[in-house]
C-alpha cells in the first residue's frame, strides 16, 4: 500500500469575528459561549465517520476480494513475466500427475499477480510463503546461496513441492474412492481449505470452489505462454556461449567436479573452478546482465549472482564467490567486463581465490567449457 502523499499545508477555517471593535471606554466584551451540548454529542461522530471515509478511500484497493480484481489486472501480470520463468515451472512440475507448469503459474498468479510486495508481512513473495510454509517447502533451488520467498525462482520450486506434495495426496484419497473429480481441482482446494475438508467433502468442497475457479480462470493465459517458450529437445550445449574471463589469468587451483572439501573434509560437488588470485585482484562480469544477488554468505563471503537471462529457452547464470568487498549491488545492471568486486578470501576459504560457477537452467555446469579458451 502506497504512502498517500499530504498537501505541503494544512487549510484552516478562520471564522470571522460577530463582534465589531470596540471604542476605549466602551464596555466589556460578552463573555464567550462554549460549544453547544448538541455540538459535543455530534462532532466526535462526525470526525470519526470521516476517518473511516479516509481509509477506506486509501486501501480499499488492498482490501478487495480476488473477485473484484480489475478488468485487465491478469493480463497486466502475465506481461510481468518472461520466459525464462518457464523452464523453472516446467522442472517444478516436472515429476507431478495434475500439476502443469501452465497451473502453477495461474496459482501463483491467483495468490499475488506475480508481485513480491502484500499487505501482509507474514506472507511473503509471489506464493505468499509463511515462515513455516518455507521452512518446510523452501529451498535454495538457484544456488545463490541463500534461500528466500522473495527469490521467484525459489518461490515457484517451493510452491511447485507443495502443490506436488498436495496432488500426491489427493491421487491416493481418489485411488481408494475417499474423494472424486478432477486432480487439479482438488489439488487446489486441498491448498486453498486443507486435506481433510476436502477428504471430508469427498469433492470440491463449497468453501474452495471461488479459488479453484479463479485458478483455472487465468489458466489459458499460461498455458499460452508455456506454449510460447517451448522446451528445447537437444538443450543449450556448454560452451554455445563463449564467457569472458573473470579474472585476467585462469590458473584452475580446484577444478570442477567431486571433491574433499579442504575445510570440512565433506566429499560433494564442487560446483564451480577456482582460479588462483592475489588479495584485492580484480573480478569482473563473465557476460553482461543484471545482479540477482550481492551479499555476505556463510560459505560463500562475499558473493554477487548475475543472471543473464536465457539462450534458447536456457536461464543462464554465473556466481562469484568469496570476493573481498563488493562493487555491485542487487538489481543493477551490468555490461560484460564490469566489476562486480575484488578476489579475496572471505567465507570458507583456505586463501585469496575466486569461486566462479556457471548454472545453466539451475543445473552446475563446467565453467571451462563456456570460458573462451575452453577446458
């Protein structure tokens, strides 16, 4: 809700004097009246009635049920989201009977209109997670580093586990005749009124059916865009695009691939390469894009993630890790070559060096194969 900005001054009604001047010697001015009793009974009324107005006037847009929602207000979200947002609905969905990529994006769009910001502060981001809801289904599904409601690509992976979650529940409540109709619908209403009133119905129950109706209302729109952004058979092999380096010399201190981690003694995925660099030695932008994340991390220090958007359907991202400081913010837009930061040795590190990873559809790729020298 919008602050509602005040007039630089505040009218005053001045009421002109009933007396006229008085001569010197003249008598003393009437003693002046107090306001009347009907004046005290009806004034604070009156100013409280106007208050009400007020408000209303000022957040009756916030108030309003989903029903009353604008002509062209579902268009206008659907404009707000690209395609590079499909791939994600698609492996969000991609192992769940009911649940289509298409159907996740109007739940979504049901809940916010694709928008981060809500009148309430305890549902947060564009599935309007609950700290307890993304305590159980949140996850750092991009590998920025830190998982938020407030990252859309985390958003839709944790309400695609949700939703996949409730479906599968469903599917058994149908399997043994505890439930009928179609899974989608149900699905939704398990969503909108919990499992068991929707198993104690046996169906839809009433008090669900508004939101499976305006979920499937926004559904051709999705599916149009689902449609638009077709899923690419072969993929986007490595090194289609060629990267520039992130640091002037790639001398590969730990190559990509599963290691012991020399701090923790863990053997995983390392995700990424380390190139040698001295303390303070510039980093910069493997390839133009805007900053997704920049910020202190437990593991990681200093990181920033840019996303650069999508090559063939593909969202491509790089990170860079453990820098010094940081010479980029969050949101910002950044051409191939800027700095995003001096290497340095913050987080879990051994020493100064660069962490620098290439995730092509979430997925971690070998940075060699899309750098220009190749591996």
């Amino acid at each position: 809700m919008q602050n509602v900005p005040k007039g630089d001054g505040v009218e005053q009604t001045v009421s002109p004097s009933s007396t006229a001047s008085t001569t010197a010697g003249a008598a003393a001015p009437r003693r002046r009246r107090g306001p009347g009793a009907c004046l005290l009974v009806v004034l604070p009324g009156v100013v409280t009635l106007g208050a009400v107005f007020a408000f209303v006037s000022l957040v009756g847009d916030d108030t309003a049920a989903p029903q009353d929602r604008a002509p062209g207000q579902a268009e206008s979200a659907v404009s707000n989201v690209d395609g590079s947002y499909v791939p994600w609905l698609r492996k969000a969905t991609a192992d769940c009977v009911g649940v289509t990529p298409a159907l996740l994006a109007a739940h979504i769009d049901q809940l916010s209109g694709w928008q981060s910001d809500g009148a309430s502060l305890s549902e947060r981001g564009i599935a309007r997670f609950t700290d307890a809801g993304w305590k159980k289904w949140g996850r750092d599904d991009d590998g920025n580093g830190t998982s938020t409601p407030l990252d859309r690509v985390d958003a839709i992976m944790a309400l695609g586990r949700q939703d996949c979650d409730l479906s599968k529940r469903m599917t058994a409540l149908r399997t043994k005749g505890a439930v009928n109709g179609d899974l989608a619908d149900l699905t939704l209403a398990a969503y909108a009124v919990g499992v068991d009133e929707v198993a104690e119905a046996g169906k839809v129950p009433a008090s669900a059916r508004l939101f499976v109706t305006e979920v499937k209302q926004r559904l051709p729109r999705y599916s149009a865009l689902v449609r638009r952004n077709p899923e690419q058979e072969a993929g986007v092999q490595a090194g289609s695009t060629r990267l520039q380096h992130p640091v002037v010399t790639l001398s590969v201190t730990s190559p990509f691939g599963s290691r012991k981690h020399p701090l923790t003694g863990v053997t995983k995925l390392h995700t990424g390469v380390d190139f040698d660099a001295p303390q303070g030695a510039q980093v910069s932008a493997a390839w133009g894009g805007v900053v997704e994340f920049a910020g202190m991390t437990p593991a990681y220090g200093y990181r920033v993630v840019i996303d650069h958007g999508t090559i063939q359907g593909k969202r491509l991202q790089t990170t860079y890790s453990h820098l010094s400081a940081l010479q980029v913010s969050a949101g910002q837009t950044l051409a191939t070559g800027q700095a995003v930061g001096p290497a340095g040795s913050t987080g879990l590190s051994t020493g100064p060096h660069l962490h620098f990873e290439v995730l092509l559809d979430g997925q971690y790729t070998d940075p060699m194969a899309w750098l220009t020298d190749g591996g």
